[in-house]
C-alpha cells in the first residue's frame, strides 16, 4: 500500500462521509420510513466510511483511472451498482422499511456520493503527493 492509496482513501472516506451526510440530511423526510438511530455510532461510521472508500481506491487504481472525470464516471457506476444492490436486498428483507422509491433515492445517493468520491480519489491518486 502506498502513501498515494492512503491519501486517496482518506479523502474519499471524508467525501463520502459530507456529501453523504448532506444529501441525507436534505432528504431526511422522503426516508422517514428508514430505520435509523437518534444519535450514530460514529466510530463505526466513520470506519465503515474508511473502508468503503478503501474498495473504491482499490477499483480505481486497478481500472488505470487518471483523471477526475474518469474518477466520477467509475465511482458513479460502482455506487449505482453498490446502492442499487444494498437498497434492494433491504427492500427484500426488511418489512414496511423501504419502498421503491427509497431504492431509487439510495441508488441516486451512492451515484452522487461514489461518483463525487471518486473524482477526488482519482485526482489525488495521480497529483504526485507524497
């Protein structure tokens, strides 16, 4: 593992982590029917964030991304496919939780979050840093 991987995860997991947090907080009221807690565990969200955005750098670098556009371009198909996946296996397991339209909200939202994080993470895999 190099500096550059490490840079680059840690601000993925940072992105993920604002623009995560803020689109889920803009769209709170259409998920009123997700189950979440008052108050989140935030080591555990913080490290889950760490290393989800570990897996995307680890996508990134092996697929050669070299610029912030292939970054987001990537990341948004890897957050579709991720999003889509997680939001229809809750949708199948968990009664009165999720709707269709919450599969398609959490779909949107890892499109925007990865895509977002994977701009970054491309960038600064290739900046040179370190």
């Amino acid at each position: 593992m190099t500096r550059h991987f490490l840079l680059a995860t840690v601000a993925g997991a940072v992105t993920l982590f604002v623009v995560g947090g803020v689109i889920y907080g803009l769209l709170e009221d259409f998920f009123a029917n997700d189950v979440a807690r008052t108050v989140p565990v935030w080591w555990a969200l913080g490290l889950g964030q760490l290393l989800h955005a570990a897996v995307l750098t680890l996508v990134l670098s092996w697929r050669g991304v070299v610029s912030g556009w292939e970054g987001f371009q990537a990341g948004a198909v890897f957050g579709a496919l991720l999003g889509l996946g997680m939001a229809l296996m809750g949708y199948a397991t968990m009664d009165g939780v999720q709707t269709l339209a919450t599969v398609g909200g959490h779909t949107l939202i890892g499109i925007a979050t990865n895509g977002t994080a994977g701009a970054l993470i491309a960038v600064v895999l290739n900046r040179g840093w370190g």
